[in-house]
C-alpha cells in the first residue's frame, strides 16, 4: 500500500510519502521514490504497480520536455496535468495499467 500526505498553504505545497516497494508480502525495495520532478516547479507523486509507475512517469516527462523543446515554451501546470490525465485514461482503454 502507498502512502502520501500534501499540504497546501499560502504560497507552498508540501508533499511527502512512502518509500519502500512491496511486492504482496515481501519488501522489494525501501528506497523508491515515488515524487518525481517533471521540471523545476512540478512534481508527480505516483502509486501503483513499479514498472508502470516508472514506466508512465518517464513517458509524461519525455514528453513534457519534448513539448517545451519544440516550441520553446514549458506547458503550465494544469497543461501537464490534463495531459497526464489523457494519457492514462488512454491508456486504461488499450491495456491495463497499474498506475494512479
């Protein structure tokens, strides 16, 4: 089970979770990190299955920088959310995919 906490203040936003990797009953790993920074002012927290999770966190930042790339301007927060949000919804369509 994943565990995350956010809170939201004034002019911040702290996040903080878990870091360990559990496999049914058996602890994989205990230094996963599962925030990971998509540019110098966003970060995704994910949970859900490792190799999805790492999986699809490295699709949405590839891309995310292949957009600012191509047309040297960096998307907004709500752009990278509601393309992260397309892309997983997607991609529940096509195949399972273990990742919230």
């Amino acid at each position: 089970m994943d565990y995350f906490m956010g809170i939201k203040g004034p002019d911040f936003v702290m996040l903080c979770s878990d870091t360990s990797a559990v496999q049914q009953i058996i602890t994989i790993k205990d230094d996963e990190d599962k925030l990971v920074p998509v540019d110098s002012h966003k970060l995704m927290a994910l949970s859900g299955d490792p190799g999805s999770r790492v999986q699809f966190s490295e699709y949405i930042i590839a891309n995310t920088r292949l957009y600012a790339l191509r047309n040297n301007n960096k998307l907004s927060t709500k752009a990278v959310a509601n393309f992260t949000r397309n892309e997983l919804a997607t991609a529940l369509r096509k195949n399972p995919y273990q990742c919230n």
